[in-house]
C-alpha cells in the first residue's frame, strides 16, 4: 500500500530554509566568508553598490581581505549558502 502526503505549499525544502535574507541596501561594507576559499582568500567586502533610479542594485563590488583584489559580484549569488556565509568565520 503506497502512502501519500498533501502538498502544503508553507512546507519549505531545506535548500530554501538555508538561503539567506539579503537586503540590498545593506550590502554596502558587509562582511561575506566563502565556504571554499580559493587562492587563500576566505573573507571578502562588499565594496562598492550602484544602484538605478527604481532602487535596483545595477553593480556590486566585492574585495577580497588578504589580497586586496576586486571584482563584480551578481548580490543575488550571495544569498545561496553553498557559496557563502554572512560575517567573517
């Protein structure tokens, strides 16, 4: 005999439980770990944020702490926890 369960639409997987809340407007000077560090750089800071006329972030600088380098970050990308976690660890 199969057993079936109602769908609730509030139940959420556990991928969407772990994203992470992320307001834009506070991403300037926020402090981001990459849960797997390449070419030791492990902490980062959001550094610039650009935003258009209608609020909607248009780009996001990220630096890496130990190595000074910059580059352009999709924000949306640090909402995913496989890649990132908020604060320094």
């Amino acid at each position: 005999m199969q057993k079936y369960r109602a769908y609730d639409s509030n139940v959420k997987t556990q991928y969407e439980i772990a994203m992470i809340t992320l307001n834009p407007k506070k991403l300037l000077n926020s402090k981001w770990t990459a849960v797997q560090p390449k070419h030791k750089e492990k902490h980062f800071l959001i550094r610039e944020v650009e935003f258009n006329e209608d609020g909607v972030v248009v780009h996001c600088l990220m630096e890496a702490i130990m190595t000074k380098r910059e580059f352009d970050i999709d924000w949306r990308d640090l909402k995913n926890p496989v890649h990132w976690q908020t604060g320094w660890h």
